[in-house]
C-alpha cells in the first residue's frame, strides 16, 4: 500500500518526505489542480533519495484537450525531465468530443520510457469508462488516478471497487479527490485500491507587511506534515 502526496513547493516535499509519504507527485499551482512545475523544483526535489518521484505535465490548466503547440511543449518538458533522477511522469489528454486522446498518449508514453507513467484525472473528465482500461494497459500506463468519475473517491467508490477488481492484475488504481486520513480505510475496504493521492492541503497567513492592509496576498498554501503522518499511520495500520 501506498501513499503518493501532490506537492508544488519545495516545503511541501519535505513535509511528505519526512512524513512518510511513499511517492510525490511534483506540479506547480495547484489550486489551478496542478500544472507543469517549474525545473528548479524538480532539480531539488530530484537531489532527494528514497522516495518515489513523479513529474507532472501539464501545459495550462483547465481542460485537457491540447493545441498542437501545447502538445509540442508536453514533449519538450518530458525531454528534459528525463535527464533528473525522476521515476515518472504524470499526464492525461483527450480529444475534443470528451474521448482519451488514446494516440497522442502513447506517443508521450513512448517519449517517456524506461520512466513510468500515470494518467492523471483526465480519465475522470472523459466521457469513456472502463472499456478504455484495456487500452491503457496496452499502451504502457502504469497507474490511473481516479476518483471513479465522480466529484469524490467515496462518491465514486461503485466504480473504484468495480475496475479494481477487473484490472487490479494489469494495472494500478489510484484513489484520489478528498482522499484523507480520515476516509483512507473505508475507500480500501470498499474497493480494495491501495494506493491513495492526496494533497494534506492546509494554509497560513502571508508574513507580507507592506500593503498589507489592502488584502493583495493570498494565504499561502502547503502540504501539512501533521495530516500527512496521520494518512499514513492508517495506511500501515491496514497493511
């Protein structure tokens, strides 16, 4: 069983290293749900042994269906990810109609070999269901995170237990979408997935002072050291 925390600064990843987390998922902005991150995070974070590391690629945020020259960028950025001590890469693409875009995401998978690939939630924004799961697994996806189509894990947990049981040989099933310490046990129980995503989001306070008082910054947000520990107690509790 695994825990994989999406983290997009470099105190996040600490935070899950030193947490116990098994795997990070390495993005930039994610309250935009994740982008590509920047290559001086990746050159840090991949500096880091003995944890699982996982590349997003993302050009923009919003949909997943690309343009030619954002499909040329995904490339690129794989390329040169390539070269840091990385274990993998994390995407999803579909085409216009709501389909997985099926071809563009094995040309990726090639470029990204002998690295593992994840594909990311898109699977949940297509319009296919689990008669796409064979075509992933023929492809070279390792891994699909999912909340089994729906908002949530626990909401989607029918269909989790459903293509767990069906594909649970050929490929890994990733629950994640309001993933926590607090649910971890009954998503497993349900539905048998035992690998978790979450992000253990908490914020604090900018130490900004000047124009403070005119609210321009946000709170700043960070994967909490305290709930990932806590998500990951549950989970050796369960092993």
């Amino acid at each position: 069983m695994k825990l994989e925390i999406c983290i997009d600064s470099y105190e996040s990843f600490i935070n899950a290293k030193v947490a116990g987390a098994d795997r990070v998922e390495i993005c930039s902005a994610l309250d935009l749900d994740g982008i590509s991150p920047s290559v001086g995070l990746v050159s840090k974070v991949s500096e880091e042994k003995n944890i699982e590391k996982f590349v997003m690629i993302r050009p923009r945020p919003y949909d997943f269906s690309y343009n030619n020259e954002e499909f040329e960028t995904m490339k690129e950025e794989i390329k040169i990810y390539k070269d840091f001590d990385i274990d993998g890469f994390v995407f999803g693409l579909l085409l216009k109609d709501g389909r997985i875009d099926l071809e563009r995401t094995k040309e990726l998978v090639e470029l990204s070999r002998p690295k593992e690939v994840t594909f990311h939630r898109a699977f949940d924004y297509s319009k296919d269901g689990e008669e796409v799961i064979e075509d992933l697994i023929e492809i070279g996806i390792k891994r699909i995170l999912t909340s089994g189509k729906r908002a949530t894990a626990i909401e989607g947990i029918d269909l989790l237990a459903r293509i767990n049981y069906k594909f649970k040989d050929k490929i890994e099933l990733m629950a994640g979408s309001g993933v926590n310490y607090s649910n971890i046990k009954e998503i497993y129980r349900k539905s048998g997935i035992e690998n978790f995503h979450m992000s253990a989001k908490n914020k604090r306070k900018t130490e900004m002072t000047h124009l403070k008082e005119d609210n321009l910054y946000q709170d700043i947000g960070f994967s909490d050291r305290l709930l990932i520990r806590k998500a990951k107690e549950t989970i050796e509790k369960l092993s």
